[in-house]
C-alpha cells in the first residue's frame, strides 16, 4: 500500500505550521510543511524534530504557475497523489497600511483567490479517493458576503455559479478598485473579505464539481475559518493560539474514511456555518 501524504501551504509558521503539527500527530503517513522560503521551511521542519516530530520540507510559492506544477509533478511521482491537501497559504494588509485600496485589492487577491485557486486547478487531479481537501478561508468572507449588494449575493449563493463565472466577478472588483467604483458596482471596502467570499464559493463550486465527477471517490472538500488567531497577520491581540485555530482544519483534514459530510460548506468551530 503506498504512503499517504498530506501538504499543508504556507506552512512555515502560524496557524500553516500549527496544522503540520497536529497532523505529524494523528496522521498516518508522510505530512509535508511548504513554504516559498526554502531556508525558513527547512528551519520549520527543524523545530518540530526537536519536539519529536517529523514533517518532511517543499518548497512551494504559490503564486507561482511553476512552483505549483513542480510541486503538483513531485507528489504524483513520488506518491502517486495526495491524500490530505490544506490550502491554508494567504496574506492580509494590516489595517494601519497605507498602500493604495486597489494595489491591495490586487495583491490579495492575487494570493488568496487566483492563487488559491491555481492550486485546486493542478492537485484536485491528484487527491486520491477517499481524500480531503481543506480551503482555509475566513469568518470575514461570510461577513463580506452579507455588505455585498443583492446581486451579488445572489450570485455568491448560487447553485449554478461556475469557476470562470466567480473569477470574473473577482476580478471585476479589483478592476472597479483601480477606478474607485467599487462601492457603486456593490462591493464593501474590503479586499482581504471578498478574498474569501471567493474562496468559500471556489470551495463550493469544486465541491459540486467532485460530487458530479468523481461521485464514488469519497473525497470531502470544505473551507473553514480557523477564528481570530494570534499570528503575524492577525496581530498580538487574537484570543486563540495557533494550536487552537489550527483545530478545525485539522478536524476536516481527518474526516474519517467513509464520512459523507460535511462536503462543500463553510464550517467553523467544527460545525457548518450558514452561508
């Protein structure tokens, strides 16, 4: 029987780091910690060996196509597919930034949506029956969601919204960013939010796509909001550790075998949350 692996993005620190430990912990197989930097993934790895752990490193930057399809051609090669895959890679501004709404509209959902989303693109192939796939998006894509006009609400809560339909409305935003038309073409003052609007109905969408694809495969796919975790994005004051807000991630990582639920759905605190 082959090895099972899980990769974690974005996995050098934070709450990324926080979700390889756990699962060093209570998966059984190979838990690999990514990161664009190979010196800190390396260093990341490093510290949990010295707590008795043991994650193997790759480098992977999302944000770019040939990170991605190199990393997507190692785990094929060497294990034949992924077994757990958590897109937990992301970026926020801090409030207090002063760089320009739509350079930060541009460059966060950059990451956070199109990136994201490159990903899905070249490893949902590769996810393997009975395999999860964790989308870790944001409490503040449900709020965004609900400051958005009717229509777009409408549209976020769809059924029948496709991918290319949802990547043009993303990128229909950043584009009324650069004119400041953003708020008449119904959208809040929130690039970080619509991020994860979009990732929460991305996650949707692929969801819908497995079940009507691979429908006997057993493979669960969810995007969940770890909470308000202390990190170097969220600041200092967040009430949870990184241990803490790594929990739900880790629990729709380990769904067990022949769980048919949760699937597509926006879960916090291990429970679904309305969309």
């Amino acid at each position: 029987m082959s090895t099972r692996v899980a990769v974690v993005t974005g996995s050098n620190k934070g709450i990324g780091l926080a979700i390889v430990r756990a699962l060093c912990k209570q998966f059984q197989g190979a838990v690999y910690i990514t990161a664009r930097d190979v010196g800190r993934g390396q260093e990341a790895a490093e510290s949990l060996s010295s707590e008795g752990l043991k994650a193997m490193f790759h480098q992977l930057d999302i944000n770019d196509p040939n990170s991605i399809t190199a990393a997507a051609a190692y785990f094929k090669e060497k294990y034949g597919g992924v077994d757990v895959l958590v897109n937990n890679a992301g970026i926020a501004f801090k409030n207090a930034d002063t760089t320009p709404f739509d350079v930060q509209a541009e460059v966060t959902l950059k990451t956070n949506y199109f990136a994201t989303g490159d990903m899905l693109t070249h490893f949902l192939p590769l996810i393997k029956k009975g395999g999860r796939l964790v989308n870790v998006s944001s409490f503040v894509g449900s709020r965004t969601l609900n400051q958005c006009s009717p229509a777009l609400q409408q549209r976020f809560r769809s059924e029948d919204i496709t991918e290319e339909e949802l990547s043009g409305l993303m990128q229909r935003f950043v584009d009324a960013t650069k004119k400041g038309e953003h708020k008449q073409d119904g959208w809040p003052e929130t690039a970080y939010g619509v991020s994860k609007t979009g990732l929460t109905v991305l996650s949707m969408i692929h969801a819908r796509r497995l079940s009507k694809e691979r429908p006997n495969d057993g493979i669960l796919l969810n995007a969940c909001c770890p909470g308000w975790v202390r990190t170097d994005m969220a600041g200092p004051k967040a009430p949870k550790s990184p241990d803490e807000g790594a929990v739900t991630p880790v629990y729709l990582a380990l769904l067990p075998a022949g769980a048919t639920a949760p699937h597509g759905k926006f879960v916090s605190d291990k429970e679904v949350q309305p969309w």
